[in-house]
C-alpha cells in the first residue's frame, strides 16, 4: 500500500516530496518479503499453493505500482506553468521505473514458477498458467500501450511464454501439448492485429476498414512474417506430434489447416484483414501438406506397399489445397488489377501442385497388387476428365497450363502403369486420355478455322488406335480385332465426312494394316496352297495391266494426292 501511495503522490504537488521514498521503500518491502517466503518454500517444500499465496499479491502490487508510475502525468502548478523537470524526477524517470517494476514482477513468476515445477500435483496446472498469462500479458501491453517501451515489454512477456513452454515440454506437463502451443501462437496472431490497428484500434480513435490494406509495404511485410510464425507456433507442433498415434490429432489439424488455408484466400481480398490472408494461406497449406506427408510415407516403408490409406490422407488433402487455389483465384478478381495476377497465378500454381502432387504419391502405390488397376482406372479417369473440363471451360493462358498439366500427369500415370503392367487391357486407361486428346483437338479447330487437323487431332487419335494396334500384331481377343475394325473405320469416315486430313490418313493406315494383320494367315496359307510360279504369273499379268495404262494411272494417283492434301 505504501508503495501505491507512493505512486499516486506524484500527481499532487503537495506530496510529491514524499513520492519517491513511499515508492522505493514500499517496493523494496514487497520483494524481500515475498522473496524470502518463496525461497524458503522452494528450499524446504512443499512448493503448494501457498507459492502463489505469497506470489500473486506481490506481483500484483508491483505491476500495479509499475502502471500508476507509466500512467502518471507531470507534474502542473496552479499557475499554469509547467515546473521544469529534473533528470531524476521526471515523466521519463517515472515511466522506466515502472516498466522496471513491472518486468521485475513477470521474471519473478517465471522464475518462481518454473523453479516449482518439479512439484509434481501442480506442476500440469501452473504450465499451462504461465504461458496463458504471459500470451495474455502481450496482448494486453500492445492494446493499452503503443509506446515503444511497451513494446519491449510485451515482446519480453512472449519470450518469458516460451521459455515457460520449453520447460513445461521438457518436463512433459503439456498433455496434450495444443495447451501450450496454441495460446502462445494465438497470442502473437493477436498481438500483430492490435498493433497493426485491425484489432482494438487505440481508445478514441476511430476504427477503419482500410487499416490493412494501408499499411507500409515495410510494416506489412513484418506484420505478415510474426503473423506467419505466431500461426506455425499454434499449428505445426500438432502437425510433428500427429505423425504416429491415434488419427483423432492429423484429422482435426488437418481439418484446420485446411479451413485456416481456405479463409486465408479469401481474406486476400478484404481490405481490412488482407495482411492476415498471404500468413494464413501459406501456413494453412503448409500444414496440410505436412499432415498428410507424414501419415503417407510410412505407408511406403511396408513390404506389400501403401493400402487404401494412401488415398483416405492424400485426396482430403488435395481438395483442401485445390480449394485454397479455388479461393486465391477467385480472391484475384477482386483485387487491384497491379496485385491480382500474382494472386491468380498462385491460385492456378496450387491448383498445378496438387495434379503433380497426386502422381508423385499414386504412381509408387502400384506396387501393391490388390489396388493398382483401380487406382489407374481412378486416377488416370479423373486427370483426364480435368483436362477436358479445364480447356473447355478456361481459354486463359493459365488456363491453357493446368490443362497441359494435368494431360503431362496423366500420361505419366500411364507410363508408370504400363511399366508396372497394369491395368490389363491397356485400354482401359488409353482410351479415356485418347478421347479427351480427340475433344479438346475438336474444340480447338471450332475456335481457330485456320488450324490443321494434323496438330489438334492426330495426338489423340494416336492415342486412340496405335496400342491396340501393336497388340492387335500379336494373339488378341476377339473384342479387340471388332473393336479396332469398328474404331478405325469409323475414324476414316468422320475424316471424309469433315475433310480433315489426319483422321482420313491415320483411319485408312491403321485400317490397312489392321485388315493385313488379321487376313495374314489365310494369305500365307494361299501361297503355300499353290504352285510358286503361279504366283510370279499373275504378278506378271499385273505389271503389264499397269504398264499398259501408265499415265491414266500417274494422273489417277496425282488426282488422290491433290484429294487428300486439300483436307483441313
């Protein structure tokens, strides 16, 4: 009580001699006594709740001392003339004091504190308090005081947090340890919105919806690098300790993550909370992508190969990331045009990312036998599907390159399966990838007159009817030798019908060697059945038919060749 009267004084001309010794001799008597009581408690023990009996009134009274003193005025006379300040006893003398005080009450918790964390009852409980109290202590100090002592203070409350952390971690009290990890993340995420004045903008001033969106490019990147760790700090200690165990941890953070990663991209566009969005969004994903790899590579490591777990953590994952690119892009069109085709080619870069992504951990998994043809049929299907859907619907250049991409992966799956010789037959995979090569090419030449077939459709009908026909060469079923006949006829018919070149071409060679390929055997056997210089009689009569109409036949073949090479 001393010490506070002390403090008030200093606001009263007429005690104010009397101040500085009512606060010095009241702050003294208030650390020596509770420092003796608490020494010997942690000497001779037991360290119970009479630490804090002696703990708390002693540091409320010096923090409370330490804040009359920050927020004591100069002193006025009644004439209206300041009184000149001296070197000992000014504002400024006063207000280090008191953030003296109130720094020596916070390192005496966390020193008394820890030093009684080896008493075993409470040790749980008095963790988890010192890092909530030291992550509230920096949120409050950044609120009320925006002076840059008050800023070395909150910074030094979160480093007494964490040094209250680590040794609660080491010591193993944090069970689980989201109890220590996200109040310390959460308050520095808070700290930065207050000081960034998205958050509790200072008492009587008014709040702005533009607060964000105008600040430095300095300030915001800082802002935007504490946001990012503060974000890390409550997210990723979850994400390393959900690597084994139970699935109850990786699923919620990885729930979170992903909704943390989706309002992210969102917020990009807002002009309030647009310096929240870039730490949230990379965080977020980040997270994802750490909880969902460090659930799948173990799979790796098992002698038959990744079960169907593979796709229970890595397609949740993938929707979370492309939802977070959905979110960027659509965060782009509302931006000013200088920032929205960054914004827009990060959005397409995640979405690109997890094509790439979901071929790096698929094609490895086929080495489990059970699953591999499904997950061709699944994964080549799908990427096949986005090809197409992507070049109908997004004409953009970007769009143009996650098309490619996601063809680039699909044809990668394949290799991988035809390597790994799955699935059986191969068209079950060709010929999805070979009709979406046919309908983009189709889509290409209605948009663009002046394009050749050769380069729109020749890709995909290659596709379509070269692997069938190389094992059509060999043994096949029946359903192939029909299939294939149908196919290629039907492909020389769409090329004469619309005039396309590469359709007519590849139909009637494919179609050629088709019919040479089923129609050998009988052939062989009709020239083993009959006499050899038949055979060289009738080619004889051949020759002389077309030496006799040599030029008619030269004009004929000239006529065909100006036929096909006028087709589109």
């Amino acid at each position: 009580m001393l010490a506070l009267a002390g403090a008030a004084a200093f606001g009263r001309a007429r005690w104010a001699p009397l101040a500085w010794p009512a606060v010095f001799v009241g702050v003294t008597a208030i650390i020596v006594t509770a420092a003796g009581r608490l020494q010997a408690l942690l000497a001779t023990g037991p360290a119970d709740v009479r630490i804090e009996a002696w703990l708390l009134p002693a540091t409320l009274l010096l923090v409370a001392t330490g804040g009359r003193l920050i927020a004591a005025t100069p002193v006025t006379p009644t004439h209206g003339v300041p009184a000149p300040a001296s070197p000992v006893d000014g504002p400024a003398t006063r207000r280090i004091f008191g953030y003296t005080l109130v720094g020596v009450a916070l390192l005496g918790v966390l020193g008394t504190e820890t030093g009684a964390l080896g008493f075993a009852p409470y040790a749980p409980g008095r963790a988890i308090a010192l890092v909530v109290l030291f992550a509230l202590v920096h949120v409050a100090v950044l609120r009320f005081d925006r002076s840059r002592a008050g800023a070395v203070l909150a910074w030094l409350a979160l480093a007494a947090g964490l040094l209250s952390l680590v040794a609660g971690a080491g010591r193993d009290l944090f069970t689980p340890i989201e109890l220590g990890t996200i109040p310390l993340g959460l308050a520095l995420v808070a700290g930065q919105l207050v000081t960034a004045r998205i958050l509790g903008a200072p008492l009587g001033a008014p709040a702005s919806r533009q607060t964000g969106a105008a600040l430095p490019a300095s300030a915001r990147l800082r802002h935007q690098a504490v946001l990012a760790a503060g974000l890390a700090l409550a997210l990723l200690p979850s994400t390393v300790a959900g690597s084994d165990g139970t699935v109850l941890r990786p699923v919620l953070v990885l729930v979170a993550s992903g909704a943390l990663g989706i309002v992210g991209a969102l917020l990009v566009a807002h002009p309030r909370w647009s310096v929240l969005g870039w730490p949230a969004t990379l965080v977020g994903v980040f997270a994802v992508l750490a909880t969902a790899g460090l659930r799948l590579l173990p799979l790796y490591g098992t002698p038959s190969g990744p079960t169907g777990q593979l796709e229970a953590w890595l397609l949740p994952a993938a929707g979370l990331v492309l939802a977070t690119g959905a979110g960027l892009v659509w965060s782009a069109g509302r931006i000013p045009a200088a920032a929205g085709p960054d914004v827009r080619r990060a959005g397409y870069g995640l979405a690109m990312g997890v094509v790439v992504g979901i071929v790096l951990a698929e094609a490895p998994a086929l080495q489990y036998d059970p699953l591999a043809t499904a997950r061709m049929l699944v994964i080549v299907w799908l990427l096949s599907a986005a090809y197409l859907a992507v070049f109908a619907l997004d004409p953009s250049p970007l769009g143009r390159l996650r098309a490619w991409v996601s063809l680039a992966a699909a044809a990668a799956m394949l290799g991988a399966g035809v390597a790994r010789g799955v699935p059986d037959p191969v068209e079950l995979v060709s010929v999805p990838l070979a009709v979406a090569l046919v309908v983009s090419g189709w889509l290409h030449l209605g948009r663009s007159p002046a394009s050749r077939s050769w380069g729109a459709l020749a890709p995909g009908l290659l596709l379509l009817l070269v692997p069938s026909l190389l094992l059509d060469l060999t043994a096949s079923p029946l359903w192939r030798v029909v299939g294939l006949g149908i196919v290629a006829t039907a492909v020389l018919l769409l090329g004469v019908r619309r005039k396309l070149q590469a359709p007519f071409v590849l139909g009637s060679v494919v179609l050629l060697v088709h019919a040479l390929a089923q129609l050998w055997p009988w052939i062989a056997l009709a020239y083993t059945a009959v006499y050899w210089w038949l055979w060289l009689g009738i080619g004889g009569v051949l020759l002389i038919a077309l030496a006799a109409r040599y030029e008619q036949r030269i004009q004929n073949l000239k006529a065909v060749a100006l036929r096909v090479s006028a087709l589109r």
